[in-house]
C-alpha cells in the first residue's frame, strides 16, 4: 500500500479516547478508480493503556448490567447504525468496490446479527449470570450438590478481522461479546479498515456504550497480541497462514488465551446422484452456485469453491452454470447495470489470478467472463475479476483442486461415479465451513448431513419445498452455527446463544441447596 500524507488519516478510538498514530500510516485505496481515500496508523498508541481501560473502565460497566440492560444497549446500537447506513453504503462503494446488492451482505447483515441477539438477551433478563443445566447430586445426602454457572470473563476481546467484512465481521463479535459483559477492542483489516472504523466512530459518538466497551485500532497488528492476558480472549478471522501465527503466539500457547479462529474453507455442493439434467434439484444447484461465485465477488469464507454432480450431468451442469455467468456484468459498482464490482484490492485481483493459473494445472476452463470486458472500469487499474467455472474429470487424481482457496469468483465442478466418493471427496477439504446438498429425496439429506456434519460447521439442504424461504448457502444467519474443523479453523461463532460461551468462563459451584438458591436468583437457566 502506498503512502500519501495529504489524505485523511483515520483516528482510533483506545483508552477512552480518539488517538492518531505518529507515523505515516498506510494509504486505503478504491480498488476500482485506484485513488486514495484515507489512511491509518497506530505508531506510538500506548496498547498496554488502552487494553487496561477496557478491560477494567470497560468490563466493570458492562459487568454491573443485566443481560437484559447489555441486549438494551444493542438495541441501541441497531438505531445508531441504522441512521446512518446512507454513510456506510458510500464507504463500502468507495472502499470495498462492491455493488449495492453485495455491500447489503455486510451493512445490513450486521446490522440484524446485532438486532438479533438485542431480541435473545432481552429473554435473559435482570439475571447476571448463567446457569448451566440443573444441579447434580455429589452424594448420598442430597443437600451438597454441585451447580455449573457461566459468568463473563473478567478481561478483553481482541478481535483481529478479515478484509471481507468490515461491517458483519465487526458486529457478529461484538454483538455476543457485549451481551456476555466483555469489552471489545477491534482490529480492523487495512485494506478496508475505513468501515469499521466509521462505525465505531458513529456508536461511540451516539454514546450508547460505557467508555472501554468498544475500541478500535487500525494499522498494523504489531503488539496486539502481546497484550493479551490470561482471562482476555482473541478471536481471529482470516488466513490459514495468520491464523498459525495467533495459534502459536506466547499469550495463546502459554497463558491459556481462549483463541477462536475462523480461516479459510474449500467449501462444497453437491447434488443428488438421481437428479437429472433440467429437474429441480439440477436447476436449484446451478441457481445457487451461480449466486454464491458472484455474490461478494467470490470474497466470502462460505463461497462454494467445488461443484459434486454425477458424472452424467458434467457437460450439462457447466453449460446450465455458463449461460448464467455469461450474464453478470462486472465493473464499476457505481454504473447501475453492473452486477458484480471489484475485489478489495490489486493485491488480491493479483493473488486470484494467480489462483486460477494454480487450479488450472489440474482443471480445464469451462467458463471465463474476461472475455467480455468491464463495464466503466479501467482493467489496467481496477481490481475487477471476471467470474470463471473450472472443470475437473478426474477429481480424484486432483490435489490443488482440493487444497487451495482461491478468494474470487472462481469454483471447480467436478464429477462424482458414487454417493460414496462424493461424500470422500467433499471430505478432501480436510474440514470446512459449509456443504450445501441438492436433492428432492429427504432420505438422501439425511444421509448426506449424517456423513458431512462431523467435518462441516453447517449443511445446508436445499430442496424444491424450501426453495423460496432457504436463507441461502453462504449466508451466515446468527441463529445457525458459523465455523468448522480442522482447515476451516476449528472455531465456533453465532448458533445462537451458544456463541456467549466463548465469552464466558464455566466453573462448578459445589455447596449447600440452600447456597446454590441464593446463586440461582442472581442467574437464568441458559439454554441455547
Ligand atoms: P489475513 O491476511 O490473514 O488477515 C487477517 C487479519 O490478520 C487482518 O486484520 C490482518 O491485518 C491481520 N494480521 C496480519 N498479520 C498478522 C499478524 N502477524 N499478527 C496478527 N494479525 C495479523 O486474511 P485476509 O486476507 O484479510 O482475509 C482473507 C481470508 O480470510 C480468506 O482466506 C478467507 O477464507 C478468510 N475468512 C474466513 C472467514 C470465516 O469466518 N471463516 C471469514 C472471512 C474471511 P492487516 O490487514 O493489517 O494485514
């Protein structure tokens, strides 16, 4: 990224107060027109202050609310956001180079995820902590008994994010986080650092939070993690790569940081062996694929990268998914009849086309939208990338189809000879976020999600009855899960409820009924 000091330079908010960095920062780009539009920086930033603030400033003030009062509160947030969405639309045109449709996914996406647990934690209550399942008997005598009880951990959440999301990345964090009484302090990805930060900006503004509820530091990651102490928690989203230097940093491999990490997935569809070109589980899986590769321009974690048909509808599927990507019009998201804009950057307009030259060593083109030029957009300076669907016969034989992610608008189809080796192959992704399953057979569902669900955070089934109200692939709705073993990271988000326990510590009271009652009316059953 370039450096030019004439453009804005974006404050952090950290130690309660608004903080510029003493160095020349690095220079936010629209990946479209290529112009500068504001830089960041947090050179000198006393972290070790601003990570106490928060964590005694901060985590005091959200510690003494009720569940019910902290979900008020993000309720509060919802109207804050809310007023000024016109701004954060600007923002993910200018910064992020998507069209309306895909800056929605990220702005209103958040928006409702914070919407939503406002409405859960209102059913919490005045309680202040969680009671987790009914007490159990330590013996004989029934009046020692033993009560599991979550409270909120007494420290910080770090959250380091990628570039994809600026806004829902933020907010579907921070929304658990704050209803569980824990600080946030957000570090934004650079590239599109400037939406997030606004947002933070907007809500501490509103003073709708306690000062050190939410902090935000763009720039470098240099020192975050030092910070972190034992009862703090990180929680990281992006790369594999990154993702093993939090993994293995001193704070998380010594002190027991709680660690939560989201990276990337070769996520999957496949479709009924009894399906058959032109039926509905056929035309719901082109429908989808086609969403899915375009939608974000391909920069979801959740994107579908490889396509399972059966071996006899190869030919069919890629010319069905053809004739619908030929109709996507890619280029400058300000033009109207543009479908899909840009990739945030050149470095990863640079990085995607590298991809595809990589899958193409073991697939054929069996689409390429670069044929028919951008629309208002320079191609020697936009970071536009046209759709393309590559084809593998032999997917069995395959390696790099099966192990690189390519961050675009870009997937694989590949043929499958059994229900048998397509569930093998889907497993290939070595554990992912998503597989979505085609079919008009619940029998066949139930089998599928039995066989995918232990290496997939989610299956989403799709068949001709749901096809109006399913919520889509790659959408990540607050209510479901969000994570997945092994490449996918291992982590957990959203599901609910459920994601309060990454903010929470459990520990095993152990004393008299009459004890464990005067605990209980402090609590609430939880049950996510
Ligand atoms: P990235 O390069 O790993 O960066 C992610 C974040 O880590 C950024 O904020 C980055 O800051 C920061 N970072 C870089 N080096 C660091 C270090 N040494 N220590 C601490 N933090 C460091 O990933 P990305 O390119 O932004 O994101 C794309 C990837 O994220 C894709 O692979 C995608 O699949 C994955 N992703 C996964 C999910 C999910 O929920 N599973 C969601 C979205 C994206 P800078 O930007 O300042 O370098």
């Amino acid at each position: 990224m370039s450096h030019t000091t004439d453009t804005p330079l974006l404050p952090n908010f950290l130690a309660g107060r608004w903080q510029t960095g003493h160095g020349r920062g690095s220079t936010l780009l629209d990946p479209v027109l290529g112009t500068p539009l504001v830089r960041v920086d947090n050179t000198g930033l006393d972290l070790a202050e601003g990570f106490a603030f928060a964590r005694d400033q901060g985590g005091n003030a959200l510690r003494a609310m009720s569940y019910g009062q902290r979900a008020a509160m993000l309720g509060e947030v919802v109207k804050v956001l809310q007023a000024n969405r016109d701004a954060y639309y600007d923002i993910a045109t200018r910064n992020c180079g998507t069209v309306k449709n895909d800056s929605a996914v990220d702005i209103d996406g958040g928006i409702f995820t914070l919407g939503y647990y406002a409405r859960q934690g209102e059913a919490l209550g005045d309680a202040t902590c969680l009671l987790d399942g009914d007490r159990i008997r330590m013996g004989k005598d029934p009046v020692f008994q033993t009560q599991h009880v979550l409270l909120p951990t007494r420290g910080v959440a770090l959250f380091i994010n990628a570039f994809n999301f600026p806004s829902w990345g933020l907010w579907e964090k921070a929304a658990p986080a704050l209803l569980s009484g824990v600080p946030v302090i957000v570090k934004p990805a650079t590239a599109t650092a400037w939406l997030t930060q606004r947002m933070v900006e907007d809500v501490v503004k509103a003073g709708v939070l306690p000062n050190g509820a939410l902090s935000v530091v763009c720039g470098s990651s240099a020192g975050l993690m030092d910070q972190l102490q034992p009862f703090d928690v990180v929680s990281f989203t992006g790369s594999a790569e990154t993702a093993r230097l939090i993994r293995s940093h001193p704070a998380v491999a010594g002190a027991s940081v709680r660690c939560n990490i989201e990276a990337d997935s070769l996520n999957s569809a496949l479709l009924d062996p009894a399906a058959t070109d032109g039926s509905e589980a056929f035309n719901l899986l082109v429908k989808e694929v086609v969403r899915e590769m375009t939608v974000k321009s391909g920069q979801k974690c959740t994107a579908i990268r490889r396509i399972f048909v059966p071996r006899a509808l190869y030919a069919a599927t890629a010319a069905a998914m053809s004739t619908r990507l030929a109709r996507t019009t890619v280029g400058n998201p300000r033009n109207e009849s543009v479908r899909m804009g840009a990739l945030v950057s050149r470095e990863q307009h640079d990085g995607v086309l590298a991809g595809i030259a990589h899958l193409k060593t073991e697939a054929e083109v069996l689409h390429d939208g670069a044929a028919v030029g951008l629309v208002d957009a320079d191609a020697a300076v936009a970071a536009c990338v046209a759709p393309v669907l590559l084809g593998s016969q032999d997917p069995v034989k395959a390696k790099v189809l099966h192990e690189v992610e390519v961050f675009g608008p870009v997937a694989t189809l590949m043929p499958y000879d059994s229900e048998e080796q397509a569930f093998e192959l889907i497993r290939r992704g070595e554990g992912s976020l998503v597989a979505s399953v085609y079919s008009e057979d619940p029998a066949f569902i139930a089998r599928a999600a039995a066989e995918l669900a232990d290496s997939h955070g989610r299956v989403h089934a799709i068949s001709p009855d749901v096809a109006a109200s399913q919520t889509g692939h790659g959408n990540v709705m607050p209510m479901s899960l969000h994570g997945g073993p092994g490449r996918a990271g291992g982590g957990e988000e959203l599901g609910g409820l459920r994601a309060l326990g990454f903010y929470h510590r459990r520990s095993a009271v152990q004393a008299s009924s009459a004890a464990l009652d005067a605990l209980a009316r402090t609590g609430v059953a939880f049950k996510p």
